[in-house]
C-alpha cells in the first residue's frame, strides 16, 4: 500500500529495456548522439513547435535553469506561494538565477489567482531600481493541491505575464497526468497557451531518471547550453535518458502510464466518498488524492503497512478539521494496482 509518493515508484519495463540496449551501444557523449538528435526532433512532432530541448538531472535543476534564462539583475519570479519552487527547492532558483527573487503569489488550491499575480506585479514599477524588474511567471501543472489548470486559466495568467513582457514557465513535473485527464495536445496545454519554457517530467511516471527542459522561445534557448553547463547538469552519456524519452513516448507508453494512474486515483477518490469517517479534503482530478482522516485511523493504516505522508492545511481554505482529524496525501501512480487501493480502503473502513 505505498501511496507515498510517484517518486516511490520503481521503473516501467518498457523504460528498463531502452536503457539495457542503449547500455550495448556506443554513441557520441554531451548530447552529440543519433538518439539524442532523433528524441530532441520526436519533442517538436509531439509539441507541434520547434523547440530546443536541453536534459537535465532534476526537476528542480530543470526549474531552477529555466528561471536563470529569463532572469535580469534585480529580477522577481512570480510563483504561487505554496508551489514546489517555494516551498522545497531550497533557494535553488535565487541560487542558480544569479539572485533573482522569489515573489509568493497566493490562490486558492495551488493556482495563481490572476487578481492576485496582477498586484504582486504592479508593485513593480518599470524603471525604478528600488522595486526591481519583473522577468517571469511561473506556474505547476499539475499543481501541488493536485488541481489541474484548464487551457483558458494559463492563457489568463499568460496574458498578464506577456503584458510586462515576462516568459510564461510551466513546472511540469506531473505533466503527463494533467495532459491525460484534460485529454487535449500537448501543444494545446503549453505554447499555444502562452507558455515559453516547460520543465518536462518523466521521473515520476515511470521513467529511471529523465527530465528536459522544453524551451519553445528561441530567444530564451539561446544561452541555455552555457547556463546548463556552468551549473554541472550537461550529461556526458546524455543518450540513457535520451533512451528513456524515447521509449516513453513511444506508442503512447507514456499516456498509458498517467492514465492509468489517474484511473487508480479515481478509485481511491470514489472508495473515500463511501468510507464512514473518512473524506477528500478537496477535489482533485488527477494522481494525487488528499483526504481527511481520523489520526487514529491514519496511525492504523500506517501500522498495516499503508505508506502516505501528513499534509498542511492549504492557504485559505477551511478543510472543516477536527481535534481528532488530519489531512494525507494519497499518490497513485503507473505501478499501482487496483487490489493496493481496495486493500488500503478496508483497513480503512477497519
């Protein structure tokens, strides 16, 4: 019953295989191999959109290397205030963006509340070496909340981003869990929505270790071969996780895999609505369930094995806690089995 975390996760067969006959082969190193060339042309088929694709070690390298392209001296990065970029990356993204800053935007279940990102960037004034310059916005999709953005609210927060003339970057580390449940293109979620640059994850979803950065503007693709180097994320054997993008997407392997996660975090969502005790703490529409349980039932489950972890309570909203409840967070994933849901949901009903 491991619902812990999609990081948990071990590999898909499909992933371990590209790797094994890679490992058989040689090819050119620092991203100079056919594999490397034949998986950066297979991103642009499936984006629908040149696009210059640079590998990197992590997500949060990914995030962090993708807010330094944009950065200016004195730049503010606007992200949502309980975003991964806030909260767990350690001032990676002030660290490697020379000192830009973080600036917390607030919004109801981990969107960006454009009213709110509208006066965080008003305070800005251009010209004024006092407030600083403005120089990105970025957003998750999926969020932390496991709330999913449509197409329309990233065009909105794009719009204002592109009124300062600011690039629009995406997070997506569960990227192909939202691509999955809103079933729209991948072009459709991202550049033709405004987004410039997209931290692409694989990790999560079944892959040993593979993230990219997609950057769809030429101009912010521009120096990122230097910024990517001088931060000691250029792969030497770059062509292992070349091998794992490409046989993550093909034949639609890497759909299937967040369908399927999806699918089971459904079941979960729908086994909590009809377990006493027990609710969802909000709605979420893709891998990441969050529910309210009574402690003494978490500790139960926890006993029989059950692996979640405890989750604040988001900013503004009021989940209706009492003294003996808590909220969890329930992540399925492309390994999760129908009978690990069912199972977790009997102990649950006890």
């Amino acid at each position: 019953m491991q619902f812990a975390s999609d990081n948990w996760t071990g590999a898909a067969p499909e992933i371990v295989d590209a790797v094994v006959r890679e490992a058989a082969r040689v090819g050119a190193a620092y991203g100079a191999s056919e594999i490397d060339a034949a998986v950066e042309a297979r991103f642009a088929e499936i984006f629908e959109h040149e696009a210059a694709v640079f590998f990197v070690a992590t997500g949060s390298a990914a995030n962090a290397l993708a807010l330094a392209a944009a950065s200016k001296p004195a730049g503010g990065v606007f992200a949502h205030a309980e975003s991964h970029i806030v909260e767990d990356e350690i001032g990676g993204v002030e660290f490697l963006a020379g000192g830009a800053r973080v600036i917390p935007v607030e919004g109801p279940l981990g969107k960006l509340d454009p009213a709110a990102l509208k006066a965080a960037v008003a305070r800005f004034v251009p010209g004024s070496v006092r407030t600083g310059q403005p120089v990105a916005v970025t957003i998750t999709q999926q969020t932390e909340m496991g709330t999913t953005y449509s197409p329309d609210e990233i065009r909105t927060i794009a719009a204002i981003a592109k009124g300062r003339d600011m690039p629009l970057h995406m997070d997506g580390a569960r990227f192909a869990y939202a691509l999955a449940r809103l079933g729209i293109s991948p072009a459709e979620m991202t550049w033709k929505a405004g987004v410039d640059i997209l931290s692409f994850g694989a990790t999560k979803n079944g892959c040993i270790a593979a993230e990219a950065l997609v950057v769809f503007d030429p101009v912010l693709a521009r120096d990122m071969p230097f910024i990517r180097k001088r931060a000691g994320h250029l792969f030497s054997k770059s062509r292992f996780v070349a091998a794992q993008f490409d046989a993550y997407f093909r034949d639609g392997l890497w759909l299937r895999l967040a369908r399927h996660a999806n699918a089971m975090g459904d079941r979960m969502r729908a086994g909590l609505a009809v377990v006493p005790n027990a609710r969802e703490a909000w709605p979420t529409s893709g891998n990441e369930v969050f529910a309210v349980l009574r402690k003494a039932d978490a500790e139960r489950l926890k006993s029989a094995g059950a692996a979640f972890y405890d989750w604040p309570e988001p900013h503004g909203w009021n989940a209706g806690l009492s003294d003996d409840e808590s909220i969890v967070r329930l992540v399925t994933a492309f390994s999760t089995r129908p009978e690990d849901v069912d199972a977790f949901l009997a102990v649950l009903r006890g």
